[in-house]
C-alpha cells in the first residue's frame, strides 16, 4: 500500500463531548469562532502556532472576507464551528 495523500488538520474537542469524538477542521476551512466575550468572527483557517512554552497560549490564524489577517489564543475560543457554504 502506498500513500497517496496527507491532510494536515487540527482537532477541535469541546467540553463534554463524548470521547473519540471531535471537529477536524483542514487549512482552508471556513470556521465561526466565538471568543470569551461572545464576539463571533467568521474567516478562512490557514495557520496553528503552538505556543513556545506552558506560560505561552496557541495561536490560531484565520483570514477574514476582506482578506485581512485575525489570531486569537484558544484559551480565548469559547466556541469554534466549520460553516459548510
């Protein structure tokens, strides 16, 4: 057998989910995230950052419609969805 394709992808787990389950969102993605706050932003995934140490958040990257860049901390995401257009 041979491999024919890789898909890097992120898996998203959200509180009280059934374990085993999960979101994969792909680069290219559209996702709808919603910070602490409530604010819902909307955008196309293209980037994950680990954080270099325990004291430093991930960063996620999404490019928005009018093509500028957002990041945000996961420890800031409250919700995070793919939208299906």
């Amino acid at each position: 057998m041979r491999v024919t394709d890789i898909e890097p992808c992120i898996k998203v787990t959200k509180e009280g989910e059934i374990p085993g389950t999960g979101l994969y969102i792909e680069f290219g993605d559209q996702v709808r995230i919603t910070d602490s706050e409530g604010v819902k932003t909307e955008g196309r995934f293209y980037l994950f950052e680990s954080g270099a140490g325990l004291d430093e958040d991930d960063m996620l990257y999404i490019i928005l419609e009018d093509e500028n860049q957002f990041r945000i901390g996961v420890s800031s995401i409250d919700d995070l969805e793919k939208i299906e257009k």
